[in-house]
C-alpha cells in the first residue's frame, strides 16, 4: 500500500513540473512574440522614415 502512496505522489509532482513547464514556456513565447512584433514595427517605421527622407 506504501509504495503505491509514493508512486502516485511521485506521478502528481512529475504532473506538476510537466504542467508547470508548460506554462512557463507558453508565457516566454508570447512575450517573445510581443517583443518580435514591437521590433518588426520599429524596422518598419525606420524604413518609411528613410523612404520619406530619400525621395
């Protein structure tokens, strides 16, 4: 009966850190998303300002 006990406390905290993991990757893939899109715009934004003043 013991082993089974710590069996599944050992499958619940592998769950966890699984779960966890997750969560934390989703969180850095979106804010590294944000950061991605904030950079594309600056690109942009610098390119216009360089067409504008050239022409």
């Amino acid at each position: 009966m013991k082993k089974y006990i710590v069996i599944g406390l050992l499958i619940v905290a592998l769950l966890v850190v699984a779960y966890l993991t997750f969560v934390i990757a989703a969180i850095k893939i979106v804010i590294g998303s944000i950061f991605l899109v904030i950079f594309a715009l600056a690109i942009l934004a610098l390119w216009i300002m360089w067409k504008v003043k050239t022409d």
